[in-house]
C-alpha cells in the first residue's frame, strides 16, 4: 500500500521545473521497485490512462450545467480530485441513480459521486470512500396542512423517487407501521416532487437534508414532518471488485481538503447560506419580487456594470427591501442605504432618489471588490466585499488579521466569516485598528443577500411563482436541517 501511494503521490503534476525532476526520478526508482501488481492497480490504470471517469446524477447538488460551464457540489469535489491526481476529469451525468449505478457495474465509470447515503445493504454489495458529508432524510409536506409527526399519520398521497436512494430510508421508517402506502416515479426528479407538494399537487414526499435546504428558498411553503433516519454519511462510491489504491487516494484526498479548509470552503459556497431557514423572510422576498423588483429592475441592470444584475439587487433588498425612501435609527437612507459620507464620495445628490443610489451603491461596492486582495479568489474576493460594505474594509481587515492571527487562512470566506464576530469582544477589538465592530451582524448579511441572490437567479428561469396564501400562517422550523462536513476517516466495508 505504502509503495503505491508513493507511485501515486510522484506522478502528480507539481508546479517547478525542480519538483518534476525530482518526483519523475522518485517515479521511476518507485516503478523499477516495487511489486509487479502496483502498476496493475485501479490508481495505476487511471495514472497510466490519465483519466478518471467519474459518475453523477444531474442535481443542484451534484452535477447540472451553469450558465458557462458544469457547477455542482460533486462536480466541484471530483475536479479537486482529478487535479489532485494529475490527469483529466471525465464526468458521465444521468437522469437517474439507477442508470449511473449500471455504469458502475459495468466497470464504464470508476466511481459514482451523487450524494449518495453509506447504507448497511450498499456497503454489502459496494466499497465507499472516506465521508465528507453528512445528512437526514425528511418527510416533507405542505405547511398550513396537517402536520404528520410519524409516518404511521400520513394522511395522503406519498410519492417518491424510483430508486434506491429513496427507497431504502422510508421501508426502515415503514418497517414497524401498518399499511403505509406509497407510489414511486421515475418521470420526475426531487425538486419536481417538492414543487408537487408546494402547489397542493401532492401530499407528501421525501427528501434529502441538502437538497431541502436549497428547494426551500425557492418553495418556503414547504414543512418537515419528521426525520425517517438518523444521520447519515455521504461518500463516493465504487466497485466491490475496486482495490485499495483508489480508496487510499481518495482518503489522502479528502484528508488534505478537511486539513487545508478547501471542504470547508467548498461546502460554504453550495450550502452556507442555506443552513438556516426563515419562513416569513423567504414568503416576503417572493412577494416582493412580483409587487417591486419590476418598477426597478432597469435601474439595476444599468448601473450593475461587471456585477450581476441580481446580485446588486438582491444587496438592494437586504439594504432596504426596494424601499427608496427606507431610513435606518443610524442615519444611513435610500435604496442601498448609503451614509451621508459615500453618498457625497459617489457623486449622489440626493439618497432618497433610488436611480442615484443603485449607481452610488453600486460603484461604491465595485471600489471595495478593487481594493480586496486580487490573490484572494471568486466567490470570496464577492461576500469579503459585501461584508466591508456593511462593516467597513477597515474592520473587514481588522477581522481577516485575527483569522490569520488564530492560525486561519485570511483569504477565505468560510474562516474569515467564523471570525468577523469576535470584533464584538473586547479581548479581541482591542488589538485591532479599527476597534469594536458589530462583525456577526455582516455575517448575516452575506449569507441574507447569498440566499435572495440565489432565489433570484432561480425565479428568473420560472414563468410562474410558487403560490403562497396571506392566510398562512407561520410554524416554527420543525427539524433543524443538519449540513455538516463529516470527519474524513477511513470507511469500513
């Protein structure tokens, strides 16, 4: 094993002329001492081929096809892996789980990444990866109806996805109740389902934490009944037949990402503004959408410059809700809620003018994106900026030096967000520059303005909007939604 993750680790693409001398020499010694079967191995296959096929499902949490190029969770994690490795990432998306998982028994793909659960009866009949991720199964039904609290007061029409996925967590929770019915689909897809539910098409359904998480913002009308499993681990998946090479380099892989705080990262970016929840929030923001957002989207659109339109306006409602004349206890007005200092600074005359102040606000983001570090990356370099437009750039940096200072990487969103709090306590604000800021406060206005952003980006696609009654009323969040990156070890199959 040893000797293979030598082989493994040599071949990978390194940055200077040196260090691919070196490792081709350690290459080379490795291949002419080792054992014969090393270089017959899964990872030597895929070394020597300079591919790795990689299977998905189309999701938002998976894999799907952006405006430019492929975006998704999986998709992200199986880039990582195949850079990690040093050869090409070929990605092979279904419309079904059970269509990718033929594939991987017909040995056309080396792994499947689809969010899929570790289950007794899967790892009997596959081999799993290191788990990065963990997740319950919900039932989920429309709020303002019944509430089921256990599936033995289901009520109505169930139906789920055709597949195992679905399939495996409702027979557990079925197993101990009577005459519990269901119906499966294969037409449809998760998200098609859910919608069912918002629009009264259909009782109940059930889903995945991840994706619930996602679908809420664009159908807040959706409950949780009650949790079908316990916690479950997500890992890649592959062939019982596959040796351990391949397994030992995806633990080393995901090992490095938890270490290096890239999972973490990555995990933000698809998920972290979607951890929590709020009904009546996510209720007024649609409505605003269809009642507002018309009389000033050509504002927004004109003065967004190299910004997103949508990005600029969804600052714009967590600023004001699209109210020109909105005034805060501290002074700042207008539809981006400007101070008196950078209205002047930005050439507005008048804050309450909503014209001027989506120009204002807008060029006055677009001086702070120039003036956070170029090394610092997208999407990051984005929320950094947002976060100085509410804070100020001089507690955003006050907040990046204590990140860096409690040994934290200072250029990534995901560190920094979890720090900009402790300029609240004395022990910390006190050595800064700047001094006492409310940072948790920015926190939450990143993930507000991430949230109505991508709801706008989703609405923009639909021709009609979710139904949502005056009439009904708000329940408590029933389940917490659990997203949490699990501990990287190694899996027992």
């Amino acid at each position: 094993m040893q000797e293979k993750l030598w082989l493994y680790r040599a071949l990978r693409i390194h940055n200077n002329t040196f260090g691919r001398l070196f490792w081709l020499a350690v290459a080379l010694l490795t291949l002419m001492s080792c054992t014969p079967h090393v270089k017959d191995s899964t990872l030597g296959r895929i070394l020597d081929e300079g591919v790795i096929k990689v299977g998905s499902v189309y999701g938002r949490t998976t894999y799907y096809n952006g405006a430019t190029s492929a975006e998704g969770f999986e998709y992200e994690l199986a880039v990582g892996f195949a850079d990690y490795l040093g050869v090409k990432l070929e990605v092979y998306p279904y419309y079904d789980f059970g269509e990718v998982i033929a594939q991987l028994d017909e040995n056309r793909v080396d792994l499947v990444a689809a969010n899929i659960t570790m289950t007794d009866k899967r790892r009997q009949k596959y081999k799993f990866g290191p788990a990065y991720q963990e997740l319950n199964f919900e039932l989920i039904y429309k709020k303002g109806q019944n509430r089921p609290r256990n599936i033995e007061q289901l009520d109505g029409e169930l139906m789920i996805i055709a597949n195992d996925l679905y399939r495996e967590p409702l027979e557990y929770a079925a197993a101990t109740a009577d005459n519990v019915n269901w119906s499966e689909t294969s037409d449809k897809d998760i998200e098609e389902l859910l919608e069912m539910v918002s629009n009264d098409e259909l009782d109940y359904t059930i889903s995945d934490s991840n994706i619930l998480a996602v679908a809420r913002r664009r159908f807040p009308n959706l409950g949780i009944g009650f949790s079908l499993t316990d916690t479950l681990q997500i890992a890649w998946l592959m062939n019982k037949q596959t040796d351990d090479s391949l397994r030992a380099a995806l633990l080393d892989y995901f090992g490095s990402m938890q270490s290096s705080g890239k999972l973490a990262a990555l995990e933000d970016k698809y998920f972290g503004h979607v951890r929590t929840f709020d009904f009546v929030d996510t209720r007024a923001f649609m409505r605003a959408v269809n009642t507002k957002l018309p009389e000033y989207r050509e504002m927004f659109e004109a003065h967004a410059g190299e910004l997103d339109w949508r990005l600029l306006a969804a600052m714009a409602y967590q600023e004001s809700h699209w109210d020109p004349d909105a005034v805060s206890p501290t002074g700042v007005r207008g539809m981006m809620m400007l101070t008196r200092g950078t209205a002047k600074d930005m050439g507005v005359d008048k804050r309450t003018d909503a014209e001027q102040s989506i120009s204002g606000g807008a060029r006055y983001f677009a001086s702070l994106l120039r003036r956070i570090p170029e090394r610092i990356q997208e999407p990051d370099r984005i929320w950094m900026a947002m976060a100085a437009y509410n804070v100020g750039l001089g507690h955003l940096e006050d907040a990046r030096r204590i990140t860096e200072s409690l040994g934290y990487n200072p250029d990534l969103w995901i560190d920094v967000k979890q720090h900009l709090p402790l300029l609240r306590q004395k022990r910390y604000y006190q050595f800064t520059r700047f001094g006492y800021a409310r940072g948790d406060e920015a926190v939450n206005y990143v993930d507000n303005i991430r949230r109505y952003y991508d709801s706008l980006l989703w609405l923009e696609q639909q021709e009609t909007l979710p139904t949502i009654p005056d009439e009904l009323l708000d329940e408590p969040d029933e389940t917490p939604i659990p997203l949490e990156t699990a501990q990287i070890l190694e899996t027992d199959n």
